[in-house]
C-alpha cells in the first residue's frame, strides 16, 4: 500500500490515520479490543486506544451501540416506527417523521463482507480489507484534504468528490458511501451525539481507498509546495493581538 508522504508531511497530523477494514478475524490486526459487553459506547470514544496502537473490533453482537449495529451490520434491534420517533422525538433530527422515514428509506445500512469490523491505526499488510480511511482533522488541516481532493476531479465526474452528509458518526464513516470504488471523501464527526468524544476543534474526514491512492500522486506541482500554504502556517505561528 502506498502512503501519502507529502501531503501527510504538510498536514502535520496530531493524530494516527484510521483505517476501517471488513475481515473476517483478528488475525493480523493485533492488539484487538472490544466494546464492553451490555454497555453502550460510541466508536470514537475508543479515540485513546487508536492513539495507543491498538484496534477496535466490532461485530453485530457487539457493536457498542444499537445505531452501530445497524449503519455497519444491517442488524434490526428496534422497529421501523420506534427508530422514526427516537430520530426525531429524542435527538430532533429531522422537522418531520414524514421527512425522517424517507431519510430512512434513502439511506441503507452497509453490507458486510465478514463478521467483522476492524476500526484503527493503518495495516499496511491487511490492505486486501481495507474500506476507508479516516483523518482526524482541525479546520487548517481539513481545508487542505478538501483541496487534496479536488486536485483530480473533473465536473464531468459522476459524484461530488467531497461530501458532507448528515448521519451518525460510523454512518459517516462507510454506510454514506454510494461506491466505495470511487474516489471521494466523507466530512464527518458531525453526529452532535458522539461529539462529547472528540476534542471541540476536531472533526473527521473520511476517504475511500481510490482517493487515498490520489493523495499519494501529489507532488511538487501541486497546492502542497505553493506559498499559499506556506502563508496559512506562518499566519497560525503568529502572537494573538
């Protein structure tokens, strides 16, 4: 698997890429840990574990949250109509259940290929698995990954190459994907409900692997070495006034 160098270089990440593989066992992915059995927990809340090295295994009978085991499993754990209400009644996500059960409609849970899935740091050697990859990003880092993705894109492509959809934060990390064949990106962490787990200035920014093979084409042509970028960082070292 190739890796974007340059642009992880002038990215200056605070944190490890996160990759998300659909495989069948742990093999390969050790240290493996797991949601606590019967309690409830936010994917992003394993954000020390990634830091540490270690790798989320998730799978339909534990998932860490029912949204989980439905967005990334298909996994039915309450009716169609008590969904619809706690969508709306409870968090207040859309101004209808009309509006809410066509969202519902529109959007479709992801099918696995495995038992499993694997959330954590990247596994070069487990590419054959590889799904998506997450950067954790603030605002200077997530407008260069959005330019990034921008550098080979074409309006005569078929999809947007950057997107922003509303959903859960694991929704916004695969299930939004249309084709996960196609080069594009996902801003995320935008779920007010899993926010608590990551640090305010901190959102996500989700690539397929097509586009994470673009980044690694960027060279010395493109935004990355032009002083644009070069202004951006200067401006953030100066004293505030």
């Amino acid at each position: 698997m190739n890796y974007p160098e340059k642009l992880i270089e002038k990215l200056e990440l605070k944190y490890p890429l996160i990759g998300l593989y659909d495989a069948p066992g742990p093999e390969g992915f050790e240290p493996v840990i797991q949601p606590e059995g019967g309690k409830l927990s936010c994917l992003y809340s394993f954000l020390d574990e990634w830091v540490s090295g270690k790798m989320l295994m998730l799978n339909r009978e534990n998932s860490g949250c029912g949204g989980c085991a439905y967005w990334l499993f298909g996994k039915e754990n309450m009716t169609r109509e008590h969904r619809i209400k706690f969508l709306v009644g409870t968090e207040g996500l859309k101004d209808t259940e009309e509006l809410m059960d066509r969202w519902l409609n529109h959007e479709k849970p992801y099918k696995p290929e495995h038992n499993n899935i694997f959330l954590g740091p990247l596994r070069p050697e487990m590419t054959q698995y590889l799904k998506t990859i997450t950067f954790l990003v603030n605002p200077d880092q997530l407008t260069i990954l959005t330019v990034a993705s921008q550098y080979y894109h074409s309006p005569d492509d078929l999809l947007s190459p950057v997107i922003a959809p509303m959903g859960s934060g694991c929704m916004q990390l695969l299930s939004l994907f249309k084709d996960l064949y196609y080069p594009q990106a996902i801003i995320g962490a935008t779920d007010i409900a899993m926010r608590q787990c990551l640090p305010p200035d901190t959102l996500s920014f989700t690539v397929t692997e097509p586009l994470f093979r673009q980044f690694c084409l960027l060279d010395e042509r493109s935004f990355l070495y032009k002083s644009f970028l070069d202004h951006m960082k200067k401006s953030r070292a100066l004293p505030s006034v």
